[in-house]
C-alpha cells in the first residue's frame, strides 16, 4: 500500500471505508479504558472520521494523523471549522479547539509526539494494511508509545482469499502477539457479515468484527 493508492482513493471519492456516523464499538467500548479526560489521543489513519469529534466531545485533546489533503479539508469544512496551520518537520499541522491533525506519515512520527500520547483508537489503521506493513506500523507505532498507554483496536476477520483488501483480515492471533509489550483482552467479537452487501457482493462467507481493549506494559 503506497501513499499514491490512499490519495488517489480520496481524489476519486472512493471512501466506502468513512461512516457517516460516529462508530458505535467506540461509544460503547472507549469509556471502559478509562483514558484520563485532557489526555492525549491519537487517531492514525484518521480520513475525515466522526470519532474525532466525539472523542473531542469526551474531554480529549486528539491528534489525527493523514496522507490526503482532501480528506484534511473535507474533516474542517463538513464540521464548519477554520483551523490554524502550522508546519514543522513532521508535516503540515490543522488545529481547531481539541482537534489537530497533522496532514503527514504516521510511520514518522517522532518520539516527543508518541511519548505524550494516552490513548490511542485505531478502527481504520491496522485493517488497511498489509501483512508487511502492519507489522511496520506495529513497531513504529505500538511499541514507542509509553507505558500506561491504552487503546481501543477493532479489526475484522474474514476469509482472506474470499476478498482483496483493504481493508484486510487480522485475525486475533496476530493482535495477541503484541504481548508481552501490550496487554491484549478480546472485547466482543460479531458476526456483520448480513449488514455488509459489499463484502457479500464479493463473495466473502463470513465477516466477523473484532474489539480489543489494550494497556502498553512497561519496558
């Protein structure tokens, strides 16, 4: 997955992947992570998601993280905002109230960002991914952040070859195996393959979404 293939997504408006409503696994399951209010967290792979403003609306300072532009601009002009910019060496930032996001790469994220992260809510990141990648990610992000970090993961489980991602099918084995680093407790796991034609149109036999709630462990 290169940057180019995400953009050119944005550029055609194919962005089945955005909801229009705030995430309701975020709404149910964010509250017992007990993330402290005023606290940091960050959305990597944000688009122009909703979930942002609720976290916001929850007391949070949140930092998105974005390759596209458009779906930068779209995020502010749908909500009615006019941020302030500014750039550094990580990329250009927009800011508004307890929103940021910074319009750059979340694999460069420096270490004096990460370590002031409390909480970190990953729906769209680690799914749109491939196997290389995630583990990529998995160690540029995950395993810098500090300890007492907490995060709210949903994945999907489907039969891999039935259907090309992204997004992609992670299925729990490989979420465990950010132990002993991250603690790592399954929330819920439903079957939503009958609310999603789309998969079913491709021909996918079984679509499950998955929640975990984690604690980054010391050391």
């Amino acid at each position: 997955m290169q940057p180019d293939f995400w953009l050119q997504r944005w550029q055609q408006g194919q962005i089945g992947f955005h909801r229009d409503q705030v995430m309701p696994l975020l709404q149910e399951h964010w509250p017992s992570l007990q993330v402290a209010a005023g606290s940091r967290v960050l959305v990597p792979l944000c688009g122009k998601s909703l979930d942002m403003h609720w976290l916001a609306a929850q007391g949070y300072r949140v930092l998105g993280v974005e390759l596209s532009p458009l779906a930068v601009q779209q995020f502010f002009d749908e909500a009615g905002l006019r941020p302030e910019r500014r750039s550094s060496a990580l990329g250009e930032h927009f800011s508004a109230g307890p929103i940021e996001i910074l319009l750059g790469d979340a694999f460069t994220l420096d270490d004096q960002t990460l370590a002031g992260i409390a909480g970190l809510y990953d729906r769209a990141a680690l799914i749109a991914l491939p196997p290389a990648l995630r583990q990529r990610y998995r160690d540029t992000v995950y395993m810098r952040l500090p300890a007492g970090c907490r995060a709210l993961l949903i994945t999907l489980e489907y039969p891999q070859a039935e259907k090309a991602g992204p997004p992609f099918s992670v299925a729990q084995a490989e979420v465990d195996a950010f132990a002993p680093a991250w603690q790592v407790e399954l929330a819920e796991r439903r079957d939503i393959l009958a609310h999603e034609p789309g998969f079913r149109a491709e021909g996918v036999s079984a679509l499950a979404t998955a929640v975990y709630r984690m604690r980054r462990n010391a050391g």
